[in-house]
C-alpha cells in the first residue's frame, strides 16, 4: 500500500496556485512541537484515513474516489516519511523513539487499507467508469488496483491472511537485515600503527597491546611496554577509502575479508526473506518473487532482465579483461614481482595509483575546490540554468529544524538540506518526501516538501569539502548528471582563494572515472544477476547463496571469489529492491542515449530543460515510460524483447568504447 498510494499521488498533479504548509513545528508540522506531537500526528492521519474511506465505500463518482484515494496517499506518506526521517537524522533519542513508534502505528495501518474491500471495490468502479476520468487518473485507478492485488486483496480470506502474515514478516526480516549492517559493521585491530598512513587516522581508533619488556634489577622483574596500533571498524562508508590508501597488503587483505564477511547473522535473516518473499510470491501465483515483482514493469519478466544482463555482460567483458590484465601488469611493475597475482583487496589501491599517476591527481586539490556549501550553489546554477527555477534561502521557523546543519531552501517547493555527518545519524544518502506535491482543488496546488539527507565528514573548525566521488553522490540525488556540470559550471571553487576549478583538472579527473569503466560496470551487472538470482525460482532443496554469489562472481567478472567472504550480507538493496536492482542499468542505458541525442550539444540550455521537463519529467507515471522515451528521444532507445521492453544499447557502448559495438 505504500507504494500503491505514491503512486496515486505522483499521477494525479496539475498546475495551478500554490499552497504550502505551516512552519510551527517539526518539518512545518504543527503536531510536532514535542516528541509526544508524533502520537497525534497517527490519530490525526488514521482519523482522516478511515473518514476517507467510508466515504469512498458509500461509491461515489469514480472523480471522487481518486482524489479521496490521492488524500489518503498524502495523509498516510506525510507521517511515515517525517517518521523515516526523524528516525534517520534526530540527535534527540526521545523523538526518535516517538517517530519509530509513529513508523510501526502507520505500517500496522497500512496493511488495513491493504486489506479493506470497500477500498478495492471502488477502485474497480473507478477503473471501470473511467469516461468522467482524465488520462491520467485513469492509469492512477488501474495502478491503484494493480497494486492492491500485488498485496493479495483479490485473494480468498485465508490467503489473504497468510498474504498479510508474509508481509509483516518480509517488513521484520529487511529491517532486521539492515539494522544488522548498522550494529555488527565487523572490525580489525592492526599492528604496529605505522602500517596505518596519518591520512588514515582519522578512520581508525587508538589501541595498545602489552609486549615483554626488558629484565630490571636483581629480581628479573620485567616491565610490559605498551605498543601502539589500531582499530578500523569495517563499515562500508569506510572501507573503500581505506582499501584504496594502504600500502601495505597484508593489512588491505584482513580489512577486505573482515569488512565481506559481516554481518554474519544476516546470512540466516536473507536465507529466510528469500523463503518467505517465495512463499508470498506463489500465494500471488507467481513461480517466484523475481516474476511476482517484474510483472507490471517494462521488462515484465525475469527472463526479460536476464536476457538484457547476460547480453551486458558479453559485451563488457572484452574490455573489462583488459582492464584486469592492466591492473595486474602495473601491480607486477610496482611491486617487483612479475609474478605477482592481482586479488580483490588490490582492486581500490592499484586503481588508485594508476588513475593517479595518468592523471596527476591528488585527492586533497581536488577536495579543496568542492567545499559543501559551493556544491549547493552548483545545484542551483544547474537547476536555474536548464529550468529556469532560482532556488533561494528561506528562513527556518522555531521548532522546523532538528539540527543546526540544516539548511532550507525553496522556490516551487521546500527542500531540507541535512549534510553533514555527526554521532548519532544514520549513515545514509537519501532523500524524504516530506510533503508530496499534489492538487488539493481546482486553483490550489500543495508545495512539495523534500529533505535531502547525506553524511558528509567534516568538522565546525573547518569547511566541509567533498570528493569527488561524495560530489557525484551529492548530484546524484538530484538526478543530473555530474559530468556535464563539471565541464560546463563554475561552480566549484576553492575554498580558500576562490579560484575557479583549473579545466585541466576537470579533464582529468572525467579520464580518471573514465578510466576503469568496463569493471565498474561488470560489478554492477553481476550486483544485478545475483539479485535476479537470489529471488528467481527457489529448488525445494533450498540453496547456499554464498556459492550462488561466488559463481556469479567467477562466471560474470573478470576477479575472483575469497573463500570466506560473504558480501551480499550487507548489499541493503537485497531488501531495498529485491528483484529490482537491473534497473540502475535500465537507468544508465535511457541516460546514455537521452545525454548523447538530446543534452550533449549545449547540455545547460533552457531549450535543453524544457524538452526535459515537458516531455519526460511532468508526466509522472501519467504517461507510459516507453511512449515518454521514444516522444523524447525518437525511435531506437527501446528495443521489445520476448514480450517485455529492454533498452538499447548501443549509446552506452559507443560512450564506453566497448569493442563489440
């Protein structure tokens, strides 16, 4: 039901005069003045929610039922991403325990309007009646249904109990999963602490250890000497950039084997949300939860998807072998052993080294010309430059903010910007829909409320200055691409003098991400094969889904498996998406073709973003995602596959230089 009422909400929008929310409270909700403000926050949504759907029982007009069914989406969505959010972000621990409480309310509720028949029988109407309906209402009825029958409504009562029953379990077992990965990220303690480079030490804590010390005086007393090292917790925000600084490679091999090997439990909580995704999956009769969640998109199939990654990965691994064997040879040169094998915790180093060493690049230049608040501005350079919106400053009202580091802008809507990293939040890059924007009548239009949540390390004694790879994480959740800006904008200045960023290093550091594309693309394939493979069809037998990912692994990349490791215990798309992850690559590939055919040429123009957002993004989901494509791109950037929709590929190759294409 939550992402059957998005969906409702995101179909039916128009423009017209804009209202927006009070700011007296947390987010600009009243109710949230206190942490108790939550409690009322779910009585007042349930109230509303059930007013809503006992008028949508007595079956009005088929008009009536969307809108009702559009307010109920936006009453329910309100509470649960304030929750989400504050749950994520609130240094206060008893808002935090409010808003979970909140989170747990509304999800309990949610599976009620999943449930209810007076609900799903108007929702038929609607689809049926649709002639008073506009077109895009009428995809929002049959979504509306699609969805409620992906949740089992049009079941007999006692599958649809069990259907319920799996539902509460699936939602346990992913949270259970990902709170695994926050609480048991792994750990290594490393001696001496001269292996660990003083760039370092700001990831790692002070240890000691006793060692014999020398013999004193006529008794033999002995004296312990304290030797000094230190412990890296082995969390994914951490691991890359260690990996890829430490010279020394016996430290880098205990630090990738720890850091893929945790959380243990979570191969006990995947083995049972594949089994009870399976279950819920053929209760909806569908042969697995892969077909049961592919149905309604573009692919259709999962047969579809895995033509489309079998087909990727062919095609990539020419050049990604290629890139291994170049890996190797300046692994054997560097180190002196012209026998030398190249192993996985080498990947980040060597890579490293080499991207450096082509292109000159030294991460603290290129971090001093991205200090946060000049990649802010970029965002609004980009965003006045293709759509014509100035985002400016608005002031935070008492009680709006939960953190000094927030910041608030706005223009067509509110956006929270909540940076920073600090003790206590959850180390995530997202983003929460606060308030979804939405018609409420025929002249007044709701203002969206977004909050955009990163984790950016930094201190109050200095200015907050990003990577490059943090800077394209940061673009990245505003859906532009990161390096049409870096070689157009002036954004990103230094943070000290000023000076605009030199074009030489914008050059090299697009060569340098250029530089091993073909591997990170054969990684995400094969991120996407295990996905497709782990909730595919399951053998009675049940299955050990080490193997399974270490077969994947040796079959669709060019590295190997170590024995041991266990990397998909914290891969949180396993729950986020489930099925779904193919769809990064669907996602690159309409990218590709939509840049080189529509952006390339002057990729900041007016002209540029208003083919962008009246003929891609203002539908929505009111138009068909196929039809959106071609109307923007023309013929050629989808191709039909075995009755499912597939992209082409032919522009990501020629970007990629990938030799069969």
């Amino acid at each position: 039901m939550h992402a059957l009422i998005r969906k409702s909400a995101a179909l039916v929008r128009a423009n017209s005069h804009f209202i927006h929310i009070s700011t007296s409270g947390l987010y600009g909700y009243h109710h949230l003045k206190t942490p108790k403000g939550f409690q009322r926050f779910v009585d007042d949504a349930i109230e509303r929610s059930e007013e809503l759907v006992n008028y949508i029982a007595g079956m009005p007009s088929s008009p009536e039922i969307i809108r009702a069914m559009d307010e109920i989406s936006d009453t329910v969505c309100s509470v649960i991403d304030s929750a989400e959010l504050c749950r994520h972000t609130h240094p206060d621990r008893e808002f935090v325990d409010e808003a979970s409480k909140a989170s747990l309310r509304v999800n309990e509720f949610l599976h009620y309007l999943n449930a209810n028949h007076s609900i799903y029988k108007a929702v038929v109407k609607a689809e049926k009646d649709s002639d008073s309906l506009t077109h895009e209402a009428q995809r929002a009825a049959r979504f509306l249904r699609m969805d409620l029958e992906k949740g089992g409504i049009h079941l007999c009562s006692e599958k649809l109990d069990r259907a319920n029953e799996l539902s509460i379990d699936i939602i346990q077992l992913c949270r259970e999963y990902n709170e695994n990965i926050i609480t048991d990220p792994g750990h290594v303690n490393i001696f001496p602490a001269s292996k660990i480079p003083k760039r370092l030490h700001h990831l790692v804590s002070p240890i000691y250890c006793n060692l014999p010390g020398v013999s004193k005086g006529s008794m033999g007393s002995r004296d312990n000497i304290k030797e000094k090292g230190f412990r890296l917790a082995t969390e994914s925000s951490a691991l890359q950039g260690f990996l890829q600084c430490v010279p020394d490679a016996g430290v880098r091999k205990v630090v990738y084997v720890q850091g893929n090997s945790v959380p243990h439990a979570n191969l006990e909580v995947l083995d049972k949300l594949i089994a009870t995704r399976h279950e819920f999956a053929q209760l909806m009769g569908y042969k697995s939860y892969a077909e049961f969640a592919l149905h309604s998109t573009m692919a259709a199939s999962p047969e579809v998807v895995i033509s489309f990654l079998l087909e990727m990965s062919k095609v990539v691994r020419p050049k990604a072998d290629q890139e291994f064997e170049a890996i190797q040879n300046f692994k054997r040169e560097n180190s002196g052993d012209p026998n030398g094998e190249l192993e996985p915790w080498d990947e980040a180093y060597f890579t490293w080294l080499m991207k450096s060493a082509t292109y000159k690049l030294d991460s603290s230049v290129i971090a001093s010309y991205f200090p946060l608040r000049q990649c802010i501005e970029g965002l609004k350079v980009l965003v006045e430059s293709l759509f014509g919106v100035t985002f400016h400053g608005v002031p935070l009202a008492p009680g709006e903010s939960w953190h000094p580091d927030v910041m608030k802008i706005g223009d067509l809507g509110y956006l929270y910007l909540d940076l920073k990293s600090r003790k206590g939040k959850h180390p995530i890059c997202a983003h929460f829909a606060i308030r979804g924007g939405r018609r409420v009548s025929e002249t007044e239009y709701q203002l969206p409320v977004v909050a955009l949540v990163c984790n950016f390390s930094g201190s109050s004694l200095a200015p907050v200055r990003l990577s490059h790879f943090e800077v394209e994480t940061l673009f990245h959740e505003f859906g532009h691409a990161l390096h049409s800006l870096l070689s157009r904008t002036t954004f990103a200045k230094h943070y000290s003098t000023g000076d605009i960023i030199p074009k030489e290093l914008v050059e090299s550091m697009v060569g340098a991400k250029k530089m091993f594309a073909a591997t990170e693309l054969q990684r995400q394939i094969f991120y996407a094969l295990a996905d497709q493979t782990l909730f595919g069809e399951q053998p009675s037998t049940g299955r050990d889904t080490i193997a399974i990912i270490a077969d994947l692994k040796r079959q669709h990349t060019s590295w190997t498996h170590v024995e041991g490791t266990h990397w998909h215990t914290r891969f949180n798309h396993l729950t986020n998406y489930g099925a779904g992850y193919y769809s990064y690559l669907y996602a690159k590939c309409f990218a590709t073709s939509i840049w080189q055919r529509i952006c390339q040429e002057d990729p900041l123009s007016l002209d540029t973003g208003s083919a962008l957002r009246t003929k891609f993004l203002q539908h929505g989901g009111a138009k068909d995602p196929a039809d959106i494509l071609n109307d923007l791109v023309g013929s050629g950037i989808v191709r039909s596959c075995n009755g499912g929709i597939i992209p082409d590929i032919t522009s990501l190759c020629k970007e990629m230089e990938l030799l069969k294409c």
